[in-house]
C-alpha cells in the first residue's frame, strides 16, 4: 500500500518525479478503487498545501500553475484504478468556474475523477459568463451542472448563474464545489448539492444517474 502521508508531503512540495514514480508504482500493484480514490485524496490534501504555502507567500503563480499540472499527472496515472475503464457514459456533466474567478485545479481534479468513472464532461473553463452556462446547458442538456468557485464572490456568482439556468427551464441537478461553499451557501444559492472534495462530490453525482 502507498504510504499516504509521504505522498502529501511529496505533492505539497511539488516533487514531481517522486510522487508521480510513488504512484506509478502503487498502480502497478492493481489496488481498489477505494484504495485508488485515497490515493487522489492525499494528492488532493498535498494541493491544500501548496495553497497554504502560495497563501503565505512562499509559492507564486507559477508554483500554483506547476501543482495543477502534477495533480492532473497524478489523476491521469491513477485512472485505470479509479474506474473499471468501460466506456460506456453514464451521463453528461457540465462544468465551469463561475464569473469572477479564475480558479480551476479543482474543477480540473472533479473533471478527470469524474471521467474516470464514466461521466462525459463538457468543460466551458473559468470565470463563465451567466449567458454561457445557460446557453451551454440548452444546447448540451447535461444531467448535472458543476460550478466551481474558489473566492467568496464565487458564491453570488453561483446563485446569479442559478437563477438564470432555472428561469431558462434547465433541468439539471446541480453541484457547487469550492473552498467557500457550504451548506448555508447550497442553500443560498439554490443548488442541489455541495462539496469541497472531488471525490465526493463524483460520489453525489454517480448517485443522481
């Protein structure tokens, strides 16, 4: 089993050769998905590091655009263990982040767990436009709408897209994820469901299809 705890650290650091060789060879032993998805948490808690540090002004921009790279690395190696690999799609999902914010390693790591298992994605990026969303859901007719938002005016920005998708007749359950999102903000902002953990939130989202 792969020593968890090494493998925040190694992430948290950004040392990639060692984290991506930890995983490579933790894939290679065929583990469980659960054990897969444990794996994606500790990448997921080195990340939040890697935010403290980039908080605390020890990272910079290039350091936070490096760590989404080698999370989405680390997802990519994971896969095959993450899901049984069938390409059957057990339902479309679109997902942006909200307007006024350009955060994505999050949505990012929820895109490719969320492939992982069989989900068809429709990425339409960051800071989307309410006019967009609404658009997009029209002509994609997703079953579940993600937004993602990182900064505290992400959540007005949830509520405004909200709004407009439900007064265009969209359908689509919908899923808020973000550092600032809780359950008061799911309230407020009326959406279906919230997380702040990819892979929870790919668990909510298998349970509505």
């Amino acid at each position: 089993m792969i020593n968890l705890k090494l493998l925040t650290e190694t992430m948290g650091k950004l040392e990639e050769d060692q984290a991506l060789e930890m995983l490579k060879e933790f894939v290679e032993t065929n583990p469980t998905e659960t054990e897969a998805l444990e794996a994606v948490g500790a990448c997921q808690a080195g990340m939040a590091i890697v935010g403290e540090l980039f908080e605390n002004g020890e990272y910079f921009v290039g350091d936070l655009i490096f760590a989404g790279e080698l999370l989405t690395e680390a997802v990519n190696i994971l896969k095959p263990a993450l899901g049984s690999g069938e390409s059957t799609i057990i339902g479309t999902i679109l997902l942006g982040t909200v307007h006024g914010d350009l955060h994505d390693i999050g949505k990012n790591i929820f895109k490719s767990m969320s492939e992982a298992v069989g989900f068809e994605v429709v990425d339409i990026g960051i800071d989307v436009a309410v006019e967009e969303f609404v658009a997009k859901a029209q002509d994609v007719k997703p079953q579940i709408i993600g937004m993602s938002g990182v900064l505290t005016l992400a959540i007005d920005s949830m509520k405004d897209t909200i709004e407009a998708l439900k007064a265009a007749g969209v359908e689509a359950k919908i899923i808020i994820g973000g550092n600032p999102v809780t359950k008061e903000a799911c309230e407020f902002v009326g959406a279906d469901s919230f997380t702040t953990n990819a892979a929870e939130g790919v668990k909510i989202c298998q349970s509505w299809v």
